[in-house]
C-alpha cells in the first residue's frame, strides 16, 4: 500500500474526530450486555428495566471527553492545562450520560471536584481502562503540525491521563495511541508498520507485549477473528489499543468495516471503536467517510466545530498560523 498525500493536514483532523465519535457511537450499545443480534449500524440504549439511557448515534464519555480536551487545548493556546481540562471533566460528571465514564475516572473526578488536584489521577482495581488511550486524538493531533517535539508530547500526554489514572501502564496505553495517530497524520509510516513503529518508541510493559500479539496477527501469524475476540475480552488498556491497532492494519481504508468490527467485540467496544475509528478516519479524511455514519451520528455538529479551532491551534502552536485583521 502507497501513501496517499492527496488528503489535506485539516481534513485529516476532522476525519480523525469524527472517526473516534463514529466509533465511540456505533459500540456505545454493547454496553447493555451480551447481545443476541450483531451491530450493525446506531442503535440506542436502554437500561434493564426499559428505561432509555442514549439515543442511537449518541457517543460516550470517550468522545466526550476527548471534547473537553479540545476546549481546554484551544482554550491555552495548544497546550494542557490540567485545571481547564480538568474543569470540564467535572461537568461531564454531573451531565446527563455521567453512567459512561469507567470507575476510575468517575471515582478521579469526583475526588478532584472535592480537592482542586486534576493531576491526582488513581488506580483502580483490575485491568486499567482504555478510556485515556480513547481521549487522547486531541492531543496527538495538536502536535502533528511542525517539527515534533517528542518530550513535549509525553509531557501531554501524561497530563491528559493523569486526570483520571495514574498507573504507568495507563500512560504508556495512551502514549502508543497518540503516537500512532501522530503517525498516521504526518504520514510517516504505512498502516501494516504501525504497530511496529509504536513498539519501537514506547516502553516495554503489558501494552508493549500486547502490541507484539497483534503484531504477528497483522503478519499473518495469528487468527485475526480469535485475536480480537481475545484481545477485547481482557478490557485491560493495553490490550484495547493493540485491538485498535489491529483493526486500523488490517482495514485502514474501510472505516466502516473496523468500526462495525470493533463494536462487536466484548469488553468497551465502545473504546475500541473509538480509537480504530480516529486512526482510520485521519488516515482517509473527512470527505472519504460514510455520509451515512456521519449523518446519524448525535453531536456530529459539536466535532464539526471543533476541529477546524483544534487544527487552527496547532497551527499556531507549530508557528504556522498567523491571525490577521483587517485595519477599520
């Protein structure tokens, strides 16, 4: 496969989130439990007892939170803040679909509401959740434009995750996402070398050794169907990220296949989706995506909106911008 130069530096960010909402949506109604019938397209989700809990196309806290991130990035000139980001993550709490956030995000927001730390992220009890590696689009994206400054991304990277989870693992999940994504977008690798080229800049932990699973499944080594199955199944970080990356390797052109893909796996499918979605999306760009995913999708306005002031920041932050006005 060659790599495509003809889709612009702004379409890929919007394709991007775009991609990570779609994803996010189409495996938001896994959350209601094992299904009898595959996912195939938004559908909405209701509690055990009837009561209705999204609307079909409704993203979750994934995306919503990758939203605040976008306000807070924006909002300081192309960096994180952590009290501005951590300010709106309190509002996504006290929000209508508050039940998406992952135990310890939930429990790391309401512990900072009450002490004004948003760098005190915990660490809960099990696997750790893919949620910051889910988020963190904004934050890769911010820093594709210009020359990259590595230390300075792992720098804000950590930020963003430290909001919510502090174990290392945590940070090395969302740190091989975001170097991924900056990967895509500056194509600088092709979609069968991803993983590879991620293993070689992270640490080695428990997400590295999971990428090296979905490595040899890309390489043809491995059950891809078995693989994915396994992968999602854990719910740990790591394991959701090389699930990602797998899906993004095997179909990196057709969305709508890793999308459906991922909303079909156990564990957060929603967050899988999320991040296979956000790699495909910044590899095709916005004008390439489904109209029919874009135009079901709830809050499609809210990224639409957001991402030309994310691209116009990082343009800013990279010195490629210059605002001018005209004289009265």
């Amino acid at each position: 496969m060659s790599i495509d130069d003809t889709v612009t530096p702004s379409d890929r960010f919007t394709g991007c989130l775009l991609g990570l909402a779609i994803g996010d949506a189409l495996g938001m109604p896994a959350r209601g439990g094992p299904r009898a019938e595959p996912i195939t397209g938004y559908e909405s989700l209701s509690g055990p007892d009837g009561e209705h809990l999204a609307l079909a196309g409704q993203f979750t806290a994934h995306t919503e939170l990758a939203l605040c991130l976008i306000e807070s990035i924006v909002s300081t000139n192309g960096f994180i803040d952590p009290e501005a980001a951590g300010f709106r993550f309190v509002r996504v709490l006290r929000a209508e679909h508050a039940h998406f956030l992952d135990p310890t995000s939930r429990a790391a927001i309401e512990l900072a509401a009450e002490s004004g730390d948003y760098q005190a992220g915990l660490v809960g009890d099990g696997p750790v959740e893919p949620g910051p590696a889910a988020r963190v689009a904004p934050v890769a994206l911010t820093h594709t434009l210009g020359r990259l400054n590595i230390e300075l991304l792992v720098r804000e990277v950590m930020r963003s995750t430290l909001l919510t989870h502090a174990s290392p693992e945590a940070v090395n999940g969302a740190l091989a996402m975001a170097y991924a994504l900056n990967l895509v977008v500056r194509r600088e690798t092709l979609p069968e070398m991803l993983i590879e080229d991620v293993l070689a800049f992270i640490d080695e932990d428990e997400v590295a050794r999971s990428l090296r699973v979905a490595a040899e499944s890309v390489r043809g080594r491995a059950d891809p169907a078995a693989l994915l199955d396994q992968l999602a199944a854990s719910g740990s970080i790591g394991d959701a990220v090389a699930a990602a990356l797998c899906l993004f390797a095997t179909a990196p052109d057709d969305i709508e296949r890793a999308v459906l893909t991922a909303a079909n796996l156990p564990g957060d499918a929603s967050a899988i989706g999320a991040m296979a979605g956000a790699l495909c999306g910044a590899w095709i760009g916005a004008r390439a995506l489904p109209l029919s995913l874009v135009d079901g999708l709830e809050g499609r306005m809210y990224i639409l909106m957001a991402a030309p002031s994310l691209y116009r920041t990082a343009q800013r932050r990279a010195g490629l911008f210059l605002q001018l006005h005209q004289r009265p």
